[in-house]
C-alpha cells in the first residue's frame, strides 16, 4: 500500500523543501510511485542543459521527468539515505523505505551520480572532510 497522502511537503534542513512523512513507516514498506512524464534520452539531455533540470529519474528503460508533481520532485539527496528508488514498471518506479522511518522524518535517497558528492553537505560528507583535515 503506497502511503502518499501521508507525506508532506515543508521546509527542509538539507535543501529548499523536502518530503516528510507524518507517520511510521517500515523498513521495505512502499511510500510511493514515482510516475511523471517519460522522455527520450534526447529530451532528458535537453531539459538537463538548457531548463536545468534535475528532477529526472532513469527506470532502466525510459527517463521519467517528475518536476511537474507535487511530491516527488522534493526529495533530497543525503548520504545516509532512509529511502531508495526500486523498480516498478516500464512508465514508473518505486520509492521504498530502506530502513524504519519515523514520523516527521524527511525522506532522502543517494541521488547516485558522481557529481553530487563534490557539493554534498550531509552529515556523512561532513564528517568525511574533518576527517581528511
């Protein structure tokens, strides 16, 4: 059972705004479907480079563009991820809890791209760069 009605958006401490959830949610438990319009690889460079746009997930056939929902496009990358993107169908893919999520948590995945880490301010990046100094 998706639990998007039970998600929120409001200001978050990692960037801009951000998803939360105002209840419980299990570890493997299905939050929502991530469903938007879905382009070419063609298309998805074009939004990427001239409207900047990075609200674009990859299902492993097509490229979904999310920056016209109300939710999903909000969520934030962090390090220490609580959530992470699985697999649905040709036109959608899951957000799935990876571990348990309590209620007024933000919801975070690791956007996995390698330029992300060069700019990331999550806790696990920070900890890092002390470490190296």
């Amino acid at each position: 059972m998706a639990l998007e009605k039970d998600l929120f958006i409001k200001e978050s401490g990692i960037h801009g705004l951000g998803i939360f959830t105002s209840i419980d949610i299990k570890a493997e438990q299905e939050i929502m479907v991530i469903k938007g319009e879905v382009i070419s690889e063609t298309e998805c460079v074009r939004r990427e480079d001239d409207e900047n746009n990075v609200y674009i997930f990859w299902n492993g056939d097509n490229y979904i563009d999310v920056s016209k929902t109300k939710k999903i496009k909000y969520i934030n990358h962090s390090c220490s991820f609580n959530c992470e993107v699985q697999d649905r169908d040709d036109e959608s893919l899951w957000l799935v809890a990876s571990e348990d999520i309590k209620a007024g948590e933000e919801l975070v995945i690791d956007y996995g791209y390698d330029e992300i880490y060069e700019s990331c301010t999550c806790d696990v990046c920070l900890i890092g760069e002390d470490e190296e100094s």
